[in-house]
C-alpha cells in the first residue's frame, strides 16, 4: 500500500548547544552481540568523552575486566545487553568478581521484556535501557551510574504508552489509523 499526506509545518529554531553530560575520563565496557548496535552505543559514548571496550562473551568481558583492574585502570561502567547472557544478573555478579570491584552497570533489555526491570535491580543492576537505545537515555544513564552508585536510574526515555478512556474523543474530530508492530516506533 501507498499512502500520502501533506503537514503544513512552521521551522523550528536550531536546537542550542549540546547540553548532553560528559564522560570524560569514564571507561566503558559493553558485553553486547557482535552486530550494528554495539559499535554505534559505542560511538555515542566516545563521543561523549568515554573510553570505551566491546566485549561478546561474558568471558571476554571478565578478562577484560580482570585485566582493567590488575592494570590498576578499572572500568567505570559497564552495558550489559541482556539478549548476550542467560541471565544477565549471574552474568554481572561474575563481572564484577573479576573487577575485583562493584563496577556500576546498566542492562539493556527489549520493549518487552520491561516486567524484568524490577528482577534485574534486585539482581544488582543500577539501570536499565530499552532498545532501541535512544542517545540522550544512553548518556543520562551512563553520567547516572558513574556519578550516583548505588542509586537506581531508570531510563529517561522509557515512556510507556497510555490509552486515554474510551468516552473521549479527539478534539478536532480527527481520526489516524497506526499499525505498527515496535510499540517505540
């Protein structure tokens, strides 16, 4: 099917500078599948002043770690994508053993799987990303970990959609019909 419409849309003025929080000095490690999506949140992180590593296997991620911490330059934060584990919270516990340290963490995790939110907290997570990762979530959540250990940060761009009751109406009486099978999108 094709469809088509115009919107009569006013310019909006350029946004103003980058108010985005800096990680500079902060080192990084994300336990992800190989893949586009790491190397892009890795980007964004850079970007932002981070040094950051890719690991795709929790074993990798641990000599990764471990080698961090002997080498006296531990990790600052860690990403941990929950579709690269079996179970992302024994999988940081294991982390953090061979930092030899708490390293403050964030699990990135599907739309769907939000029911989980409260599971991997107890499990030790200090946040939480839905994917797709949105860059000013990514950056709040990681300047959050880094800064506020110990204090849970959910992420900023995790809205969850709302119906409005039944008896209301639009009020200019329009009417959309969305199909769409990513409840971000």
């Amino acid at each position: 099917a094709v469809f088509s419409f115009r919107l009569s849309l006013t310019a909006v003025p350029a946004a103003a500078a980058d108010d985005s929080p800096s990680l500079a000095g902060c080192a990084v490690l994300i336990v992800a599948p190989s893949g586009a999506e790491p190397p892009a949140i890795a980007a964004e992180l850079a970007r932002a002043g981070a040094d950051v590593r890719i690991a795709s296997t929790p074993y990798e991620a641990g000599a990764l770690a471990g080698a961090a911490s002997a080498a006296a330059q531990p990790y600052d934060a860690m990403l941990i994508d929950a579709r690269a584990v079996s179970d992302p919270s024994a999988t940081l516990a294991h982390l953090r053993d061979a930092a030899g340290a708490r390293v403050p963490a964030a699990v990135l995790i599907e739309p769907g799987r939000r029911t989980d939110v409260e599971a991997l907290r107890t499990g030790g997570f200090d946040a939480y990303l839905v994917r797709p990762v949105r860059r000013a979530s990514l950056l709040r959540v990681a300047a959050d970990i880094v800064s506020r250990i110990g204090a849970f940060c959910p992420d900023p761009g995790d809205v969850r959609p709302r119906r409005a009751p039944a008896s209301q109406s639009p009020s200019r009486g329009m009417r959309v019909r969305l199909a769409e099978d990513n409840e971000i999108n």
